[in-house]
C-alpha cells in the first residue's frame, strides 16, 4: 500500500471489551502512523469511558454508520464472535482493512464467508487477533519438536482446566451464550490454533461434553462446561484432549508431547518448557533462547502489512481451519461418533 509518509492511517474501534483496552488500545497508542479517531461499543458509556482514557476525538453508537465513513482506513472489531462476519464482510465491503478479534466466527459457515470476502479483496489486509498462549516459547518448542528432541512423537495430553465458571451461582458469561458465542466454547478454538501451528491439523476427532450448570439466574446454559476429545493428528499422532471451566483446585494447563526418546511439555500457565531425554532421571527446565522468544507485537504487525503489504498471522485461512476442528468437536459429540477432517 503507497502512502504518504506523513499521514496516519485512521482507526475506528468496534467493540471496546477487556482485550481491546488492555492490550489492541495501548499497542496502537504507542504506534506513530497510526489514529484512533472513533470507538463504538454495545454500551455507550464503556464507549465514553475508554474514549476518555484514550483521547480517542469520537464516540458512536452504530457501527454501520463507522463502516461508512469515506475517512477510515482501518476497522479494528473487538466485539463478540456473533458481530464478527456481519461487520467484517461489511466493513471489506466498504473498503476497509480489518483486524477481527478470536474466536473468528460463530461456526464454520460464517468463517468461510469472511474468507470468501477477504479472498474477493486482496488488496485490503486481514488479520485475527493472536492467542497470547504459547507465545514466548512457542517457537523454540516448535524447534524442539523437528530437531528429535522427543523422537517419533507417539502420543500427546492437553490439559486445559480451570475454574472461571465453578461458582454454580455466578450469573452466565458472554462466553456461555451460544446466541453471542456460537459454537466457541472454552478455550477449544485457543488451543486448536495452537496445536495446529505447532503439530498440524488433526485427522480425526471424537468429543464429549457436559454442561454442568444447566441454568444460572434462570438462564438456560446450553455451551458446555467440559469438552473432552481423543483423536488423531499427522503421522499417526494421537491426542487426548481436556477442558473444563469448573475445575476447583485445577494444574496448570500444559501440553506434553511423548515420543520414543524423551518427553517435552509446554506449561502454558507459566509460560515455562519442561524436557527429558531417555536416560534423564527427571525433567528439567528448558532455558528459551533469546533469539526464539517472542513478545506480543500484534498491533504493530497488522499496521506494518497495511502500510507495507503482507499477509500477517494468524489469517483468515488459519482461523477457518481451527474453526474446522470446534465445528467438528461440536459433531462428533452432538452425534456420538467420530469426525474425520477436513469437513465438507
């Protein structure tokens, strides 16, 4: 994209949640080509707030009204995933780049339609938001993994448990309205991206779930508490998989990989590389080399391909293909029965 050096691409905000103020807000803030000029959010006075905070000049309350708008060049959406394909096939409609936080869509369909949009519009740069999980060492465990440090890989454990929605008194989350959150349950769609960036995509899938709260404060709960998966991933890979958000007294959330020579694991709480070789009488921590350790750069990456051109990760490519893998744990587990993929 050319463009006048000395003039800034504008930003209008869509959607004003925890991530956008805690993270999209002061990585944009910090950029020196870049203006937010104008937030819209559910709520109009998180909108005023954070416009405040940020000395962002305009507050609106319809963000169709911002997708058309000839000023903007950029609309950065940090709404729940059942605004995420409206706004986003609108706003490429419209002429926009866009910046679409996770989870991408509400099922496999919508995603595929944003990539058709995006597809339809190469000149205009997308990109999902990132997961923070795995971020500092991903790359070295990535490396760990194709150098042989664990031999033929044989088989792996995901553990993903916590206790964010134990207390069966809590009034229900976003996250668990299927009307705002689609099929996106837990942090399935996390990890699945994770795990594909770092073993590929799985072969084939076989879920249960359980809600364990089926009501709170007279709401029926229909997304589950606990997703549990077995399956198979390239090269013969075998997967047992484990989330729950009513795990009291829960472990850290860790991937281990075993293989015939030795075992890696990736303690995501603690953002820490556990190894051990045959013959090692325990694991040991694995110190990240510095060149391989990764930062959050998010922000600065999605505005470096709009003025320079790119195709910045994760794309809409990568979030249809983990949308792949929870559209195929929610069948395989409303059918009983296994899933190959990809899907049809």
């Amino acid at each position: 994209m050319n463009r006048n050096a000395s003039k800034k691409l504008r930003i209008g905000i869509v959607g004003a949640g925890g991530i956008v103020r805690q993270r999209h807000l002061p990585g944009l803030m910090a950029l020196p080509n870049v203006q937010v000029v104008a937030v819209c959010n559910a709520r109009t006075e998180t909108a005023q707030s954070i416009a405040k905070e940020f000395h962002i000049p305009e507050v609106m309350n319809d963000w169709a009204e911002m997708l058309d708008r000839p000023d903007l060049d950029i609309i950065w959406i940090g709404t729940p995933p059942y605004l995420h394909a409206p706004i986003t096939i609108s706003a490429l409609e419209a002429g926009k780049h866009v910046f679409c936080q996770a989870r991408m869509a509400m099922n496999l369909r919508e995603g595929r339609e944003m990539l058709t949009a995006a597809q339809a519009r190469p000149q205009l740069v997308t990109m999902l938001c990132p997961p923070p999980h795995g971020l500092r060492g991903g790359k070295f465990f990535q490396k760990l993994l194709h150098d042989g440090y664990v031999g033929e890989p044989w088989h792996f454990r995901l553990c993903a448990v916590n206790s964010q929605f134990s207390d069966p008194l809590a009034p229900v989350h976003f996250r668990q309205r299927r009307e705002l959150s689609g099929l996106n349950i837990l942090t399935v769609g996390i990890y699945a991206e994770v795990l594909q960036r770092w073993i590929g995509s799985p072969r084939r899938v076989h879920a249960q779930m359980k809600v364990c709260v089926p009501k709170r404060e007279g709401y029926v709960v229909h997304v589950p508490d606990v997703v549990q998966v077995f399956g198979h991933w390239p090269n013969g890979l075998a997967g047992l998989l484990e989330w729950s958000g009513v795990a009291q007294f829960a472990p850290d959330e860790t991937l281990t990989i075993y293989g015939r020579d030795g075992t890696l694991v990736y303690n995501f709480t603690r953002d820490e590389i556990l190894g051990g070789r045959r013959g090692d009488k325990e694991l040991r921590s694995l110190t990240i080399p510095p060149e391989l350790e990764t930062t959050w750069t998010v922000e600065k990456d999605f505005i470096d391909a709009v003025v320079k051109g790119g195709r910045p990760e994760p794309s809409f490519e990568t979030g249809v293909q983990y949308l792949e893998f929870t559209e195929a744990v929610n069948l395989s587990a409303r059918g009983g029965h296994a899933v190959e993929l990809p899907l049809p």
